[in-house]
C-alpha cells in the first residue's frame, strides 16, 4: 500500500504550522516589541486579512525577516494556498 505524497506533503505543512505558531506564541511572551507584534495579534484573532497586510508591510521594509515570512507561510496555509506558504517557510 502506497502513500498518497500529496496527503504526506498536507501532513508535513500542518505540522510545521503548528510548530511555527507555538514557537511565535512563545516568542511573542518574550518580545513584544517585535515589528510583527500587531500581525500576531491579528493571526491570534482569526484576522487574516489584516494580518496578511501587516506582514506584507514589514516584509517591503525587512525582506530578510526570517519571523515575517514564516508568519506569512502560517496566513497562506490558513487560506489552503499551500504552494506560496511552502515557499513563504522557505524563504530566507
């Protein structure tokens, strides 16, 4: 019985997100004056558009941002557009 690699790559995004996201929440009790502070609470809220926006903002001023684009990857699996958040959790 083979595996179906699409259900593993689904499987693997999830849990990097979930990763991800317990290491900010984390993060965020540490630092709270991070350029991303405003996008975090936003994700926390379910805000995704805003958040979404927020994070573009600090990208355009800090395109090297490792914490940007993994908080971006995380809106992009929440919208199930799995191409651009594997790329946004590979970026930099």
């Amino acid at each position: 019985m083979s595996r179906n690699p699409i259900s593993s790559s689904r499987a693997v995004i999830l849990f990097v997100v979930i990763l991800l996201t317990a290491v900010h929440a984390q993060q965020s009790t540490k630092k709270s004056s991070s350029p991303f502070a405003e996008a975090e609470s936003l994700l926390q809220q379910g805000n995704f558009v805003d958040a979404k926006a927020k994070i573009q903002e600090q990208l355009a001023l800090n395109p090297s941002s490792v914490e940007g684009y993994n908080l971006l990857g995380i809106v992009y699996t929440n919208e199930k557009d799995l191409d651009h958040a594997v790329d946004a959790f590979n970026t930099p």
